[in-house]
C-alpha cells in the first residue's frame, strides 16, 4: 500500500520520510537514479514500506516552489535573521536576501534577534523595512521575547532560516522546540562573524505547527539573474513610484526628473535602502556584461 509523506532529510542516499506522526528511511526506487532525478527535502512524496520503519519512494508530487542555495523544496516563506549586535546587522547583506527570497517565489519575513543586547540604531530598520512591507519580528533567545510571533508565523507551512551565522539561528529554534539542543556557535571576537554550526539541509517540527528548515547557510553572494531594469521590481518602495518617473523604464539612477529620488531626498525613502540598491544595480549590471 503506498503511503504519502514529506522528506524531512536526505544524505548519503537516505531518504527520511514523515508520514502521520513518523519517520521511515527510504530509498530511491532504481528509475530517479537512472534519470537523474533529484529528490529534495521538502518534497511531497509517494512511497512504499518494504519493512518497519523503511520504504521505497515511487513517486515525486508537483512543487509549488524550489530553493537551490540551500536545495528546499515547497518551501512558504524565508525567515532572514539577523541580531542587533555581535554581529552588527548588514542591511545590503539583508537586502540581497530580500531578493533571493522573492526571485524564488517565497515570501520573505525579517527577525532582528538579540534585542536583549541593546536596540539602538535598531528602529530605524523595523520602520524602514516595514513601511516598505516586509513582516519585521524583533526577538530574544536568551530572554524570550517575541517567541510567541515567531511561533505565530512559523505554524504553518516550510519555513527556511537564512541569515549570517552567529545572528542566533541555532538558539531561537532551541528556544521553540523544547529539548532540541542543536548547537550554537559563538562570535569569533577577531573576526565579528559566527561559525557554521549546521551541516545538513533538515526540516524541524514545531510544537505548534509548521516545519523549519535548519540548513547549512543560505548562500550570501548569489545574486539571481536579472536584466537591470528588473531590479528596482524587488524594492516595493520604489516600484510603487515607477510611474511617476518620467522614464517608464526608469532605473532611478542618472535618469532626470526621477520620482524615486525626489522621494529619497525628501525622506520618504530611507537612503540606505536606496544605496543599496545602486550597489545592487551596479552588480547587475556586471553581470549583464558578463554574459
């Protein structure tokens, strides 16, 4: 009898499979080995028991959204996490995964962890970023603040952590799921950044709900591919006045009478946001050279 389920890890050619409260070590049926078809965590998949506790994946289900960087399948949404302080939060850093996320089809949230340490310099990010749109949570692991928004917007669906390491990935899920005990890194103090303290791609449950990807790190030097002009889609603030500029294909750069820069200068947008995103362009515009 096939059962369904959902691939919650996969390394050295296991597949672990959750189906109505338990986990069976699958492998793959001798087809997706000889078409080369990939099996990802976070796949929706048909298999078969061959013994207790152990199956045979037969079948792959449709995915609504792929992940490559890190490979998640199905995935709902990407949490982008950063702390307050140790590290100091990178907002060209975040803004790159703000795209990455949405280039994806994913919806993206921002947590802004270690609030305990001091929030100073920390508001102007929540007001930016959330009169732009984006859902902004401030948290505590050590102190437990803001865990139950967190859990909130986890209970439902996929949720990938992304984020620098040392920002407090490994905490805030110990902190969710009692009795976890992953562990954490610390800052390297000559350094100023975390260290990588997970492996592998696996989906967590929460006790209320929803599943976590606890990944290896969500890749911070890609940038998707993308004409220029496409750029500016990815900043809401700014695609809101595309239409008051006086170019349609307006890149808010050099152009005269930019309705994007008249708002930066006015304050409607904050600068940092719009720095980044001249950055970004130049980025783009490399890699249209490029190719």
């Amino acid at each position: 009898m096939m059962k369904e389920g959902i691939v919650v890890k996969a390394y050295g050619g296991h597949y672990y499979v959750f189906t109505d409260g338990a986990t069976s070590d699958c492998h793959l049926r001798g087809r997706f080995r000889r078409e080369k078809e990939a099996v990802l965590v976070g796949d929706r998949v048909f298999w078969r028991p061959v013994g207790p506790d152990r199956g045979v994946i037969e079948e792959i289900s449709p995915r609504r959204t792929v992940l490559w960087r890190p490979p998640v399948a199905n995935v709902n949404r990407v949490l982008i996490i950063f702390a307050v302080k140790e590290p100091a939060p990178s907002t060209f850093l975040l803004d790159r995964l703000l795209i990455q996320a949405e280039h994806a089809g994913v919806e993206p949230a921002i947590c802004l962890n270690k609030v305990d340490l001091g929030a100073e310099g920390v508001r102007e990010m929540v007001e930016a970023y959330g009169r732009a749109g984006y859902t902004v949570l401030c948290t505590s692991a050590t102190e437990g603040s803001g865990l139950d928004d967190l859990r909130a917007l986890l209970q439902r669906g996929i949720t990938v952590l992304a984020g620098p390491s040392g920002v407090g990935k490994s905490s805030l899920l110990n902190a969710l799921i009692p009795g976890l005990n992953l562990k954490t890194g610390e800052v390297s103090r000559k350094v100023g950044r975390g260290r990588h303290t997970t492996r592998h791609v696996e989906l967590l449950s929460l006790p209320g709900g929803g599943l976590v990807a606890d990944t290896p790190g969500f890749s911070t030097l890609y940038l998707p591919d993308m004409k220029r002009e496409e750029l500016g889609e990815y900043y809401p603030e700014l695609a809101a006045r595309r239409g008051d500029c006086r170019f349609s294909l307006c890149l808010h750069f050099q152009e005269p009478d930019c309705a994007v820069k008249q708002a930066v200068l006015a304050g409607e947008i904050p600068s940092f946001r719009y720095e980044n995103y001249l950055q970004l362009l130049q980025e783009v515009m490399e890699q249209e050279r490029r190719y």
